[in-house]
C-alpha cells in the first residue's frame, strides 16, 4: 500500500494490517525526527482510506505553495490569524492543521476549529482524517482544547497527531493515542531514496540529513553553508581560538530572515561531529570542514562540548518565546569563553 515510501517498515505493515482489518483507532500519534516522514505517511495512510492521493499530496508543506502561503502567515497581525485559523484541505475529507504565525504554533483557534469541522460527516465513504503536524508546538490550552475531542471523538473522525518530541505532549494525550515511533533511516536506505530523486551531492545531503529523507530533499546547501560559517565562528570564539571581535563581525551579518533554531540545527550537527572527532570515529556530518573541526576537537574537553549542547538546548527551548536570535547567541559565546582553557 505504502511502496513509494521509503523505510520504516514496520510501521507500514502495522498501518497495511489495520486497513486489510477494519481496526483503526480514532487517534494515531506518529512521533520521531523532524523530515522522517512522519506526515508523509500520514498523507500515503489517509489516500488509501479516502482516495483522490493527488488531492491530499496537495497539503505537503513543502511544496512551494504551500511554504509561500505559511511565510505569509508570519507576516500577517495576530488579530486576523485569530479570525482565520490556518488549515489546508484540497481534498474534502482530509484536513491538515499545521504550525502557524512567527512562532509556529498550533493555536487554540485552529483547535476550536477543527473541533467545529469534526462534527460534519463525509462527503464520500465512511471517515474524515484531520492530520494535526507537529502537535508538540501546541500551547497548554490548545492541548486541552483537543483533549476534549479525544475524550469523545465522532465515530467518522480519524485523528493523527505527529511530533517530534512525544514527550512535550500531555500524558493525557499520549494515553489517548496510539503511538509509533519513527527511527531515522539507515545510510543505505538513504543512499537508495537520494539516488532515485536524483539530487545534487548526495553525499553531503546523506551526512546531514540524519536519516531524515525530507531533510535531504529540503536541505538548501548554499543556505546551510552560510549559517555553518557562522556556527564555526561562534564555536571557534567560544573556545578561545579566535578573538571575540571575530564572533562580533559574523553576529552582524546574522540573516533576518534565518530564525534561531535554523542556526541551532546546524550547531547541533557541528557539536556532534566533534564528539565523534575526539573519539576516533568516523561519519562526519560536516566531513567537508574536518581541518576546522579538529584543531577545535583537540582544544576542548568533553564537559565544554556538555556545557555547549546544554545551552544549545536551553535556547531552542526559548525560541517559541520569540527571543531576539543574536542576543541570545552573544550570551553564549561569553558564556563558554568562560569555560575554555
């Protein structure tokens, strides 16, 4: 049913058995890395329940339209996103619910919203499926706001409920789901998916993606380039191997447009590349810029590298507060050069 759709097999055959069998729950929560295909699976699960698969292809937020519309979005007053609550439904029975505004977030208005939505039968066949992305950005009250339909959901309602951390969910939540952790892809697997899409430096999309095949399909590498150059200036700051006038120059060209949590992804990944320096392994991320990352992997110890992912993850904490990215990012830096030898 799902051939197009490449790994996480057993999951598939769990899906495939519930349709042959008539079983499905009203609430699937499809948890795990961020570009797996987690909604992608959704869309493939909903078109054999619905068909029409061109119609809810048509909801993919990565197409090009679909991104221009969200942009816009972030553009828009608070007042009249309140009044038009964000959802995408090309085809009549399925409905995607995803983040909305600057801070990209599920709101309580879009839940009332589908709440409003759920109560109508299908136009064809016997089930709607509303697909709510990335739930794990829903505030309390929109959590709460959705608890209320999954205490009693219509009998035609299907919900599926994606995140990339299960955990930021209410327990309650959790409970009411059916849950399905999606891993990330092996290095053959995602060798075989870059080579059909015939995408451009395969290698270097298979090393940062992270067995996330829509994270090597979206990577802009030009893009990805620039925000790595500054990462390393901060990094290389931070440890003291460059003067704090180098970290100020970068921080001054810092793109209005990138958000923070841009900056921090790749951060992450230059983190890791240097734990995995320091222990004689291989498999880089970043295993073009190995010459930058070994002087730093020799000059910092394993409890700095500690300290910098604690405060990578406080700041992506932060972000759906909106804080201003270079900030938040100069604290760092003093904050680590503190820390350095």
């Amino acid at each position: 049913m799902f051939e197009d759709f490449f790994g996480n097999h057993r999951i598939r055959a769990i899906l495939e058995r519930m349709i042959e069998q008539d079983r499905i729950p009203h609430t699937l929560l499809f948890h795990g890395p961020e570009g797996v295909g987690k909604a992608t699976l959704a869309r493939r699960f909903a078109a054999v329940l619905l068909g029409d698969p061109e119609k809810i292809e048509q909801d993919d937020l990565s197409r090009p339209e679909n991104r221009e519309r969200l942009a816009e979005r972030e553009k828009m007053p608070a007042d009249r996103r309140v009044e038009d609550p964000l959802l995408f439904a090309s085809h009549p029975d399925f409905i995607t619910f995803p983040p909305d505004g600057p801070l990209r977030q599920i709101s309580i208005h879009q839940m009332r919203r589908l709440k409003d939505l759920a109560q109508y039968k299908p136009h064809h066949g016997r089930r709607r499926v509303f697909l709510i992305d990335r739930f794990d950005r829903a505030n309390e009250n929109a959590e709460n706001s959705l608890l209320k339909i999954l205490e009693e959901p219509p009998e035609h309602l299907l919900l599926i409920l994606t995140a990339e951390n299960v955990y930021d969910l209410l327990p309650t939540i959790r409970s009411r789901s059916v849950q399905f952790h999606f891993a990330p892809l092996s290095p053959e697997e995602m060798r075989e998916f870059v080579r059909r899409r015939g995408l451009d430096e395969p290698e270097r999309r298979v090393a940062l993606a992270g067995g996330c095949p829509g994270a090597a399909v979206s990577l802009d590498l030009a893009a990805y380039d620039l925000r790595r150059e500054t990462m390393l200036g901060l990094l290389e700051t931070s440890a003291r191997s460059a003067k704090f006038t180098v970290w100020a120059g970068l921080a001054e060209e810092l793109s209005a447009g990138d958000k923070l949590d841009d900056y921090l992804k790749v951060l992450y990944l230059l983190l890791e590349d240097l734990v995995l320096i320091q222990q004689g392994q291989g498999g880089l991320h970043n295993f073009d810029v190995r010459d930058r990352l070994e002087p730093l992997a020799e000059r910092v110890g394993f409890d700095w590298i500690r300290a910098a992912l604690e405060k990578t993850d406080e700041l992506m904490q932060l972000v759906r507060r909106n804080i201003q990215k270079t900030i938040a990012l100069d604290a760092m830096v003093l904050g680590l050069r503190s820390l350095a030898r």
